[in-house]
C-alpha cells in the first residue's frame, strides 16, 4: 500500500499590484489544489 505524499498551501499576495490585478487568493488556492491533485498528493 502506497501512503500518498501530503501537501500544504502557503498562499499571499505580496504586492498591491498583485492584488489589484492579476493574483488573488481564490486563485492562487484553486491553483495549488490542482496542482496538489494532479500529483497525488493529500492537501493537509
């Protein structure tokens, strides 16, 4: 039986630019989740 690797997301916007525009936090989580999911590993 193979135990699946885990994972945690670490998400911030460092810039106000960032955060006005293009990177906001909804979309840097549903990032990482997919990432996380397509590799297997177990969101802790």
């Amino acid at each position: 039986m193979t135990v699946p690797q885990r994972a945690a997301l670490y998400l911030r916007v460092s810039t106000a630019r960032q955060a006005e525009h293009d990177v906001s936090i909804p979309d840097l989580k549903r990032q990482g989740e997919a990432y996380c999911q397509s590799r297997g590993y177990q969101l802790a």
